[in-house]
C-alpha cells in the first residue's frame, strides 16, 4: 500500500510538539523524515518526484498534510513560514496516545476530500480554495437522485452504486484494499460472472496509485485519462447522458 499525504498528518504534529510547537518550514522537514523513517524504508519511492512536482514526493505530502491539517484548525498558519500546532492538533495526539484510535479517522471521506486532490500542478492552497468554494460538489447532475457530478472518488462509488443495476452489475461487497469492489457482471449468455473493480476519480489514478494489474478487472471512474489503458475502463461521465 503506497503512503499518501494523510499519513503525514501525525508525524507533522509529533514534529512540531518536539520542536516546541512551531517552527520554521526548513526546521519541520528534518523531524518529520525522522520519524517516518521506518515507513520511508520500505517506500523508497518516496525519495522521488512526480511528474508534474519538482518537490522530492516525501516533502510535497508533508506540505499537503500541513494545509489539510490548517483547514481542520490543527495547525495555526496565520504567520507565513512558521508552522504552529493548535489546541485542537495536540488534542487529537492526546487522544490518540490515550485511545490508541485516531479521532479524525473517516472525516477526510466525509468531507469529500481524498488523496487524489493531491495529484496536480496546484500548490496545496489553491486546491483546497477551490475545494471550499464549490463547496465539496460539481456541476448539477440530477441523476438517480444525485444532486451534483462527482469531484472525488467517494462520489464516484456513489454514482456507481445508483446505476449500476441498469448496467447490469450487481455489488457483493465494498473493501478498503484493493480492489475496491467485489461485483458480478451480467454477462452475453445472461449468467452473471466476477468481476474485480478498483473506483478512482480519474481512471489515471489507478497508475498514479500504483495498482497491479492483476487482480483488476475494470477501473470504474468518473473520467478516463488513462490512453492505452491495459484494463477495461468504465466511464460514468459519458454513461449518465442515457440515465437523464
């Protein structure tokens, strides 16, 4: 499983309380490294750069766990250059140390923000301003009972599940790891056969995500990207038309 910038949430607000509870953006990077370090030994790609960043990726996730992190009001970014953890960030580290579960588990999800948000050119702030300004939604949709289009994965699952009768599919389970979906697809002989899918926004996603090709049998995604993509790819973006 690759990281993504939420598992650089914790480590940024541990950083900063060893640190006295802010400092400089040079001073975080080093503590941060340190203690993920056991997680960044067995994920040496994190030690290289996206296409599209010039950032080593390691580095470019703390900068978007930072910004999620200042939205939630655990981090205080009033002062440009210093980070400074809140009440509310040592908050939920004590909560963490006493429970042992971590209590923003899920809210990501139920904001209706996921890692791909991180997938751009787009410096962190910028996305999340465009994030709250369309307030978590897209265009209207108006399908099935679905107000708005799809602006995340979560939405894509969604849409998935409204119409997936009709297209012939039916779900037998959702999981965390991949593949996303367990489904029966009804097939040319009007029998139903398994059909292993993985949900992303893009289907460009799957690749950025670092997915085998084995054990997937169709990308489900709002909007495929993904030219020559190995794996058969189910579009809804184009799909919805019909059900309007």
């Amino acid at each position: 499983m690759h990281l993504t910038f939420f598992d650089y949430e914790i480590p940024v607000l541990r950083a900063l309380v060893k640190l006295g509870g802010s400092a400089r953006t040079r001073d975080v990077y080093p503590v941060v490294e340190n203690i993920m370090l056991p997680k960044l030994k067995n994920h040496p790609e994190e030690y290289g750069h996206y296409k599209l960043q010039t950032d080593i990726i390691w580095k470019n996730k703390t900068q978007w766990a930072r910004e999620f992190l200042k939205r939630k009001g655990e981090l205080d970014g009033s002062q440009r250059g210093i980070w400074k953890i809140t009440d509310t960030g040592r908050e939920r580290l004590r909560l963490i140390d006493v429970t042992g579960k971590d209590p923003d588990e899920g809210k990501a999800a139920l904001i209706g923000i996921d890692e791909s948000v991180a997938e751009t050119e787009e410096k962190p702030e910028k996305v999340f301003d465009q994030i709250e300004k369309i307030q978590d939604h897209g265009d209207i949709l108006g399908v099935r009972g679905i107000v708005y289009e799809p602006v995340n994965e979560q939405g894509v699952i969604l849409l998935f599940a409204a119409l997936c009768y009709e297209l012939g599919f039916r779900i037998e389970g959702i999981q965390t790891k991949f593949p996303d979906a367990l489904l029966i697809r009804k097939n040319s002989k009007g029998t139903f056969s398994k059909c292993k899918a993985e949900f992303e926004f893009r289907s460009s996603n799957f690749l950025s995500h670092q997915h085998p090709l084995n054990g997937c049998d169709l990308i489900i995604c709002w909007e495929n990207d993904y030219k020559d993509c190995p794996i058969e790819v189910l579009e809804l973006k184009t799909i919805v038309a019909n059900f309007k």
